[in-house]
C-alpha cells in the first residue's frame, strides 16, 4: 500500500480506539500507584473514543481534513495527563497532513515525528520512560523506516514493532517503573492504538477481551454524554438516575440463572441510560426510568439488592440551572469580572470550595478527570470576562491548560495538585489583580501547604521499600506513600506524625465516605494532644476512596 486517504485513516482511528477500549482495564492496573484512581486507560480510552467519534462523523477522503477532526474530538474529549498527550500528538500529526488528500509512507513517517514534537512542547517537564517517550522512539523508526520503505503497512509494523520495544525500555528509564515490575501505562495505551492502525491496514482482526470498568466512571461518561442533550428540564424522558447492585444468591439463581444480556435488555425497556456489568458474585446497574421500583424488582429476581441510590434529575436539573424556560424569559445578565472554575469529588468539598470563593466546582478527580471540553462548558456557563482554573489534581492539569487556550476568553491555571492546595489558593485570590498576578500568589500559597491523604491499596506491590498488599490503608504524604497498615486509625495518625511539624499552625481534617464524624473527632483529639499549638479545623467533605484528606500549613 504505497498511501492512505481520508477513508481508510478513520477506519485505522476507529480499530484504534475498539482496541484500546477492549483493553482500558488493563491500562489502568499498569499505574504505579496502587490507588483506586489509577485511571490511564479509562482516561486514554475516553479521548479516543471521543476523536473516534468526531472523525466517523466528519470522515471524507481527503486526509487532512479527516486527520483535522480526530484533532478536534481527541482536543475536547481529552482527559488526563494521558489524553492531553494523546490528543497533542494526533494533533501534531493532523498539523502536518491538513493540506493533503492522501499521504504516502514517508509523509506518514514525518507527521508522526511531527506530533511527538507538538506533544514534548505541550508538556512543561517531559519525563522519559513514558507515552512520550513510546511515541518519540516509534516515530524515529518511522523516519528511519521510510528512508527505505514506501509500503505504509510494512513501515507501520515497523512502527508498532518499535514502539513495542521501547515499551519494554521504560522501566530501565524510570526506576519506579521497574521497583513495581510494570511498564508504562501511557505508553502500553499507546501500542494497543497502533496495533489497532497496523491491524486496519492488514485487513485483519484483532482479538476481543471482556473488559469490565468501574460504574463510577462508566456513569460518569454517561452523564457527561448525557446531560448536555438537556435544553429544558421538561426534556428530560426518564427522570430518576437509578443505581443499584444485585448480589447474587444461590436459590435465585439456580432456578433463573443470570445472563447479562438477557438481564440488559429487559432492563432496556424500562428506561435510557443503561449500563451494566457483573461478575461472578455481584451485577451492577445504572439506568435513567420512570419507574426505579420496576428495575429494582428485576434485579431482586437474581439476588439481594444493596447500594442503592435514586436521584430525581427533573428536580437536580432545575435546582442547578433553573427552569430554562423561565431562563429564555430573563434579561441577559451581565458578565461578572471574575470567575474561579474549580475540580472536585464530593459534595462537603464542593461546598467547602465555594464556600470561600469558586464560582463552579465541576464534579470530578478521582475516578473521572473531566475532559477539555466539561472545562470549556464550565468556564463558558460561569460567564465572566476572566476565569482562573483550579485542577486540584495533578492528572488535570493538562487538560485545563488545554480548555483554557481554546476558551475564547482570557483565562490562566493555577496548578493546583489536591483539594488542599486548592483551598489555600481560593484564600490568596485577589479581585483587583489581573490574571496573570492572581495565578503567580495563587500558585505561591498552594506551594506552601502540605497535603496527607488516606486511601486504599487495589493490589499487593511494594514501593520507596514500603510493602503494600491490597485493601491496606495507606498515607500518602505530599505524593509520596510512607506507609500501609490494615488499620485505618494507625494509618491516619502515621500520616499525622509525618506531616505536621513544629512550625505549623493550621491543620484541616477532611473526612470522607465510610468515616463517622465520631471517628473523625477522635483524630483531631489525636493532633490536640500530639501538637497542642495547631489550630485545627474539621469538615465533613462526603468524598469517596479517600477516608481522610490532611491539609498543613
């Protein structure tokens, strides 16, 4: 095959991404962390799907101006780290080719180089050992390749080939990598993507893998799908947001065994919406009905029902954006000056951060990084003439740097890395500075607290020496994991004995999900008796996966 057009690179785009779905789950074990957040393949897998999307609804036969809308689906569909760098080095490449109706080997090679270049610049510290670095060595190879070989299949085996190898390379290049015994995720994400391109070409298939994610994050995707459908509360179809889980049970099911399928179509017709997965042990469900007790009573026919949850959206959507007709009616309101746009998981943290001064606090972190695109909305629905961003997540950074270049409006990051930090920020905010002051003081006061956070291990592993097996508590000081007890009490107040020095003057215990406010005080008893010259403050954040947040300064 001497090129390719618009066609068959979107038919490459779409394998790609089924590939990488199918293998989502595993991407997420690589993280080195073992926290239960790692999240690199459903973050990568959710940009793709997102480029993929766009690219099959835009697709022709020029090559540029399909290459251009996987750019703009992977650019707003992008999430985490991961995504972002995606997202760039599809866009590198799509910069490359925009002007071409098919391109040949060499061309190929070179857009490929291209979209490392794009990415390396949109990272502000590359570190090698990851999806950079996968991406640099297969795209030098393309280069090499090509010099050579005019066959675009035989120098996209090349490629995959490559990329594979320096896949192996990089725990000999980051030393974490190799103290767990994984490769990188972000670059494991990326060969399953060039698999799926080589595959195409060949005109082959690839194998299917059963892959079951977390329902946070499969409901999460729905609804950022979802929601945006909604220009009026009396839209809504199917108004209670039903979840449930059906813990199987013997006798039920020896007389009406269980089969996923058959379960998901006869909840199909009761609602939209519908997600489900299961296991040996436990089905789990999400469906948008009209009658939750109907969709209860078929899941009780196969076991008990636990975690539960109904949510009326008729009445969410209205508490938060109101009745849109009444909203048609209104008189434009003017823009405000200032708006600080903000991350966060749980609804004691939310209300904490605008509490002090966010103006929109986009739901997410842990478990789902919001896209580019749920940044933009946000920073466009708070309508005002300059936005600050806080990520409050390491992982987000990327993409609300990307979300604030293409907003339209002038806006900056304040690179906040956790909830704490973000806090601290918010407090330093100054309303008759201009953007760029605010995002340097803002930065300079989240750079001064230390955060602790306690959370759970998802599996056994060891890391900086410390022995971790699953379900173990872990303190997780400043980004570094000091220790991992059974006991969340030990655990905590080893955190507590890291963090809090002689110098310190405030502490903030955010407790989470699965901590009574009992068991809460008894901590900050803990620090009133260890640290008698601290102040602290204690709130009822209501996040999940992390049981207690530790804010120092």
């Amino acid at each position: 095959m001497k090129s390719i057009d618009g066609y068959k690179f979107a038919e490459m785009v779409q394998m790609g991404a089924h590939h990488l779905k199918q293998n989502a789950d595993y991407v997420d074990s690589l993280n080195v962390f073992p926290v239960p957040d790692g999240d690199t393949g459903t973050n990568m897998n959710l940009s793709m799907t997102s480029g993929a999307k766009e690219t099959e609804a835009n697709v022709e036969s020029h090559l540029g101006r399909t290459t251009l809308a996987l750019s703009k689906g992977l650019l707003m569909g992008a999430r985490g780290n991961s995504g972002v760098i995606l997202s760039q080095l599809f866009r590198g490449f799509g910069k490359a080719v925009e002007e071409k109706d098919v391109v040949t080997a060499s061309e190929f090679a070179e857009a490929l180089r291209y979209g490392v270049e794009t990415a390396y610049k949109a990272v502000m510290k590359p570190v090698e050992g990851t999806i950079l670095t996968v991406a640099k060595d297969a795209a030098n190879c393309a280069v090499e390749t090509a010099a050579t070989e005019t066959d675009i299949i035989q120098l996209m085996g090349s490629v995959l080939t490559e990329a594979k190898a320096s896949l192996k390379r990089t725990p000999d290049l980051l030393p974490v990598l190799k103290e767990v015994g994984v490769v990188d995720s972000g670059g494991q994400g990326l060969v399953y993507v060039y698999e799926g391109f080589f595959a195409c070409l060949k005109g082959e298939e690839l194998p299917e893998r059963t892959v079951v994610q977390s329902m946070d994050e499969l409901v999460s995707a729905e609804h950022h799908r979802n929601v945006q459908g909604f220009m009026d509360t009396a839209d809504i179809e199917f108004g209670y947001c039903t979840e449930f889980m059906v813990r199987f049970e013997d006798d039920k099911t020896a007389q009406q065994p269980f089969d996923e399928d058959k379960f998901r179509l006869q909840l199909n017709e009761m609602g939209d919406s519908l997600l489900v997965i299961s296991d040996e042990e436990i089905a789990k469900v999400h469906i948008h009905t009209e009658d939750p007790g109907d969709a209860l009573s078929c899941g009780q026919q196969y076991g008990s029902l636990i975690n539960i949850k109904i949510e009326n959206m008729r009445q969410q959507h209205m508490d938060i954006v109101g009745d849109q007709s009444a909203r048609k009616k209104a008189t434009p309101v003017k823009k405000h000056p200032y708006a600080i746009v903000t991350v966060a998981m749980g609804e004691g943290i939310a209300d904490l951060l605008r509490s002090i001064g966010a103006s929109y606090v986009i739901e997410g972190g842990q478990t789902m990084n919001p896209s580019t695109e749920d940044i933009v909305k946000a920073i466009q629905e708070v309508g005002a003439e300059r936005v600050l961003i806080l990520p409050n997540n390491k992982n987000i950074i990327l993409a609300a740097e990307q979300a604030a270049e293409v907003s339209g409006i002038e806006a900056a990051v304040v690179t906040t890395k956790s909830v704490p930090e973000g806090l601290a920020a918010i407090l330093a905010f100054n309303p008759e500075a201009d953007v760029t002051a605010n995002a340097k003081s803002m930065n300079a006061a989240a750079s001064v607290v230390k955060t602790g956070q306690v959370t759970t291990a998802v599996r056994d592993t060891s890391i900086d020496g410390v022995a971790i097996h699953k379900d173990d508590y872990m303190a997780i000081s400043n980004g570094k994991i000091t220790v991992a007890t059974p006991s969340l009490e030990t655990t905590m107040k080893s955190l507590i004995d890291d963090l809090i020095a002689a110098d310190d003057e405030i502490v903030t215990v955010i407790y989470g999900e699965g901590v009574s406010e009992q068991d809460a005080k008894q901590m900050t008893a803990y620090i009133e008796g260890q640290f008698e010259h601290v102040e602290i403050e204690l709130y009822n954040g209501k996040q999940p996966l992390y049981p207690y947040i530790l804010s120092v300064e």
